[in-house]
C-alpha cells in the first residue's frame, strides 16, 4: 500500500483542523471580554509549527504532529462534555482532530516503511549490546 492517498488526506484534514480553529475562535465564538485576538492566536500557533514539514511531506513531523493534535483533541472533548453552547463547535473540532490524528500516523507509518525506517525490537537491541560488551571484553 502507498501512502500517497494518507499524505493528502493527512494533509487536508490538518489543514482544515487549522481553518476551523481560526473560523471558530475568530469569527462563530470570539470571546471578546478576554479578547478575541488574543485566544484565537492562543489556539491557532500550535498547529502552525509543523506546517513546514507537512508542507515539504516529511514523514517525522507527521508523526511529531500527532502530539500537538493531542491538545485539541482534549481541548474538543473538554468543550464537548462542559459548554452545551460550543458543543456542535467542539464536536466539528473533535472529529476534524480525530481524522488529521488517524491519516497523519498512517502517512508516518507507512512513508517510513517505504523508507525502509524502522524502530527496533527490544529483543534485537538486547542482541545488539551483548555483542558490543562480548567485543569489548575481548578487546581489553
């Protein structure tokens, strides 16, 4: 399987994560007694940091991305579960953040197996550092 089709769908649905935040924060629900300028950029410049590699296709900022996703997913749910007024607000957000998560960690995986990129097992590093100590004790 290619990872193509995830790279556009990964890219698309941060993008339009990204789009909803500002439209939701600037624009459907300014909170304009704290200031409405101030927590729409709050929301907004986590998920303009890994633009440059999502732009240039890098697998690694995929996966990184993935950890900033990871505020609005707890930020959706949060708003879901509290305010009953932003609730459709968050549910957009939460499924926006949802499907960006999914397609950004299938685009990692398996652009890194197309790069033949791996993580090893522990078993193999285990094999690893016994050889290395099994050599230096023959060395010494």
């Amino acid at each position: 399987m290619t990872s193509k089709p995830f790279l556009r769908l990964a890219q698309a649905s941060y993008f339009a994560l990204l789009m909803w935040v500002v439209l939701w924060h600037s624009y459907l629900s300014p909170h304009v007694e704290v200031g409405a300028f101030g927590v729409a950029l709050f929301w907004t410049v986590p998920l303009l940091l890994p633009i440059p590699g999502i732009l240039k296709q890098k697998a690694y900022t995929f996966a990184w991305a993935n950890f900033i996703l990871l505020l609005y997913f707890l930020h959706s749910l949060t708003m879901v579960y509290v305010d009953e007024g932003e609730r459709w607000l968050a549910v957009v957000e939460l499924a926006l953040t949802t499907l960006a998560f999914t397609f950004c960690t299938l685009y990692s995986r398996l652009r890194g197996k197309e790069l033949g990129l791996k993580i090893k097992k522990l078993s193999e590093l285990k094999q690893e550092e016994d050889a290395y100590f099994a050599n230096q004790r023959q060395s010494k």
